[in-house]
C-alpha cells in the first residue's frame, strides 16, 4: 500500500486534474469545478473501504457520511421536506448510520486488496459518480463520473507502484502484493458476478437518466 501522503497527492492531482478538464471542456463556473475537485479527491480513498484501519479509512468514512446525505438531498428539495426538524433528523441520522452501520458492515464484508482494489470496482464508483450528478446535467455528471473514476485509478496506480522495490539497489523488482491492487477480478467467483452485475445495472440506470 502506498503511504499516506502519496496517496493524498495522488487525489489532489486527480481531482485538480478532472476539474481543469471540466473547466476548459465545459466551462465548468468556480463551484462546480471546486465540487469535481472534492468528488476526485474522493475517489482517491473509496478503495481504502477495504482497509481495517487506518487514517484513510477514517477519513473516507467521515468524508462520504457527509457527501452521500448531502447528495441525495436534492431528492428531499423536491418534495419541500427541508424543515429544521427535518434537517437535524436527516443530516444526524444519515451519518451515524453511515459512519458506524455501514463502515462496521464494509470492515467485516471486505477483505484488504480484494474486489475494491480492481478497474471495475472504479468503474462502478465512476458510475455512481455520474449518477450523483445527474439531475446537475449530463456534462457535469460525465465530468464527476469521470473524476471518480480517475481519483480510484490513480489510488490503484499509486498502490501497484508501491509494490516495485530494487534488488541489489537498482533492478526494480516486484513484491508479493504486485498485481493485487490494478486487476480485474478477485479470487471468488460470487464476488465477480456481484460487481459485474452492479456495474451492468449503474450503466442501465445511467442510460435511463440521461
Ligand atoms: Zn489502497
């Protein structure tokens, strides 16, 4: 696994990266190219979900148990449920669940290095990226999906590299743990089936919304 900071300068460049394009493509305004940058970011650390512990765990648990409340609250706008009541409810309940139900459920169902350290693990986080985005148009959303995507390649990059290391001071050398983190497939047959599938059903919903 490569270190921390690495990682941290992996998604900053994936983000600001993604966000440039989105500025010169589609004239993306200072708020929208500042929202890609985080959603690339993030993309970086989505897969670190499969990590025990650690400081990346700890902050894409608290980073996404704020984001995916917030994103989805745009659905609540709609029906004009935006009351404080509402408001301290939604927002408080969101996250705990998130940060504690589902980070506990991830910790136990995850194995570090498996199916979330894989392309069609990215594709699948690109694709519920541009979903996120869909009711901000389809330019934007192609832009977020695309930047999710990048930040989880970069992350899969930057971990591959970290398993080289130099034989006799200069020969790169390759470490037990190459290849586990930029593949696409694990060891179990269940497993492949359910991510393959999710992607086919992110990539029928994004055609529906588009
Ligand atoms: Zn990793």
């Amino acid at each position: 696994m490569a270190q921390f900071k690495t990682h941290l300068a992996g998604w900053v460049i994936a983000g600001a990266g993604v966000s440039a394009l989105g500025i010169f493509t589609y004239e993306l305004n200072l708020i929208q190219a500042c929202a890609i940058f985080v959603i690339g970011s993030v993309g970086g650390l989505l897969p670190d979900l499969d990590s025990d512990s650690g400081k990346p765990l700890v902050l894409v648990f608290e980073l996404i148990s704020v984001l995916i409340p917030t994103l989805l609250f745009i659905n609540f706008i709609r029906q004009e449920w935006t009351s404080p009541e509402f408001l301290i409810c939604y927002f408080t309940f969101s996250y705990l669940f998130i940060n504690y139900v589902v980070c506990a459920a991830i910790k136990r169902l995850t194995v570090h290095r498996g199916i979330m350290h894989s392309v069609p693990f990215a594709l699948f986080c690109g694709g519920i990226g541009y979903l996120f985005f869909a009711s901000s148009g389809k330019e934007i959303a192609t832009i977020a999906g695309l930047g999710v995507l990048a930040g989880c390649l970069v992350h899969l990059v930057l971990d591959e590299l970290s398993s080289l290391t130099l034989k006799f001071g200069f020969i790169p050398w390759l470490k037990k743990s190459s290849g586990m983190a930029l593949k696409l497939k694990s060891n179990s047959l269940a497993t492949n089936l359910l991510i393959y599938s999710l992607i086919i059903i992110v990539a029928i919903k994004i055609v529906f919304v588009s």
